[in-house]
C-alpha cells in the first residue's frame, strides 16, 4: 500500500469519493447521486463498490467519511439525519463494517471544510473563521481562537435550524422560518417548482433571475435579505475575522456574495459596518473529499485539531 487515503463526502445530493495524496491533490474520483437510495445497507454497499474502483490497486488504508450530522467523540449512531433520513439511527459499527480493510474515521462534513479552508484556503491566518456551506441544506463550522468549537453536545454550526423570519415557508424537516428552510437549494428548488412547474430546479430560478423575470427577482430578493440577516446576527453574536462561503448554490452564483455584503452593512451595528468581510471558498466542491482526506492523513477520528 501507498501513502494515499479515501475521502468519502457524504451530501444530501451527492456522493463523492476520491482517492487524495499525502499533498492533499485528489488524484481520482466518484459521484453518484444520494436520490438513489432509500436504504443504508445498499448506500454503503455502493459506496464500498465506488472506492474499490478508485483504489482499484489498493494504495490506501484509511478512509475520511464525512456526513451532514452533528458528530461528536461518543457517537455510537447517525442522529439528526434531516437531509439524509434513511441513515436515521444508523449504527457506527454497521457503517464500519463495510470497509473491514480500512482505518475509518468520521466527521462532520463542514467541520472538516472550515478546517481546510482555515489551514490552507480564505481563511488561512485567521484566528475566528466561519465557514459556511450552501448546498442542499445550510452549515457552518466555526474556528474561534484556532480550533474547532463544536458546543457541549456538538450541535455548535448547527446554524440551518436557526429561526431568522415568520415566515410561514416548510419546505424541509426544520421549523417554519428557519435559515434551511429558507435559503437552501432545496427550498429553491421548491420555490422555483411553485413558479415554472415541476420538472424546475434552483439553477433554473437564477437563470430566469438573469433574465429580468420579475418572480424570480422576488424569490432572490428575498433570499439575499434572508441569508444577510443571519451573516449579520452571526457577525454580531460570534464576531469573527472572515465568513467563508461554500456549496454549491454559492458556487453556481458567486455574485451573491457581493450582494450579502452589501445588505450585511445594513444590517449590523455601525463600528462593525466596515468590519464585514466575506470571502469565496478556495476549495470548491470537492472540498469535503479533500477535507475528509485531510483527516484520515492526520489520522483523527474526532477531528480536535487546531489550526497547522
């Protein structure tokens, strides 16, 4: 065996695999799609088959698996599973027994991207970083004083529940009003299926968003209020330094940023208005292979690593 190790990011649309070198290159990889399946016993199994392919010379012995859950040391379950709900109560031991040839180690997945990002992308030589992921649904990972804060429980970044508008909008598992529910691709995707049918997806809302369609303008609108009023209570509660943005909704419309930004300045106190300060992700969607990578090298399966 070689000095390479799997990363396994587990999303609520995707799944990647990719086979990463000690310089954290991702020298090959696998999607498949997370819609697929209903079961944990063939989601694993599938994942099995996706990292015999790419390591088909055998050149790892660790795997990074990452998954959109709170995790914490003590974990012996997947719990809070909303974008994933089949892995409900899913048992540690059962996932480990996939892969009886390999050293695995588990995280939280944007936990492991903000570490990234912290050790060698936006937010590199920051002390108070907040990473965030807009994707299927919404996280963050928080780096204050140079490590990862995960809270009493390690519910810490858990930032989709929180409540931002009255709202009366349920398009996921959480609470009506909460940043989930409003501002994931998922509840984009709903938006953009109540206005152009069915078969319509979020990257079709931004399209028509270009074209001057005064709904969709409406729906984006909304959005940035949205998302920038929570980036302005973050900023006010926690205070970092930067807020990295990530996931694929921000990656498909990076002019978004610049739109928080400007709507952010509204919104907080007037010493802090100069303060905002938000930045693209430099690791882009395979940050959460890479990510899990990184982690299988520094071989912790409760990532409590500071900052390198």
């Amino acid at each position: 065996m070689g000095d390479m190790v799997i990363g396994v990011d587990i999303g609520g649309t995707n799944i990647r695999v990719g086979l990463i070198n000690k310089d954290l290159q991702l020298l090959r990889k696998e999607t498949a799609l997370t819609s697929k399946f209903t079961q944990a016993n063939d989601f694993f199994q599938h994942i099995k088959t996706m990292i015999e392919r790419i390591d088909f010379q055998r050149e790892a012995s660790k795997i990074g698996m990452v998954l959109p859950v709170p995790w914490e040391e003590s974990m012996q379950k997947i719990s809070d599973a909303s974008n994933l709900p089949f892995l409900e109560n899913t048992q540690v031991n059962e996932i480990r027994s996939f892969f009886p040839e390999y050293e695995l180690y588990f995280e939280n997945d944007v936990n492991v991207i903000a570490l990234l990002e912290s050790n060698f992308g936006s937010s590199k030589n920051s002390e108070n970083s907040l990473y965030i992921t807009v994707s299927t649904g919404i996280g963050s990972g928080m780096i204050l004083n140079n490590s990862i804060y995960r809270g009493t429980n390690g519910y810490a970044g858990e930032i989709g529940s929180m409540i931002i508008s009255d709202e009366n909008k349920h398009h996921l598992l959480l609470y009506k009003g909460t940043l989930e529910s409003l501002c994931s691709g998922r509840s984009l995707e709903a938006e953009s299926i109540k206005l152009y049918g069915e078969n319509s997806t979020a990257k079709l809302l931004f399209e028509h968003y270009q074209n001057g369609d005064k709904n969709a303008i409406v729906v984006i609108e909304a959005w940035v209020d949205y998302f920038s009023s929570a980036i302005a209570t973050l900023m006010q509660i926690v205070d970092p330094e930067v807020f990295v943005l990530g996931g694929s909704v921000i990656f498909h419309n990076q002019w978004l940023i610049e739109r928080i930004i400007i709507s952010t300045k509204q919104k907080v106190l007037k010493q802090l208005k100069d303060k905002v300060n938000i930045k693209l992700a430099k690791y882009g969607l395979d940050a959460g292979m890479i990510g899990a990578g990184h982690m299988a090298i520094k071989n912790q399966s409760f990532y409590r690593s500071e900052i390198i």
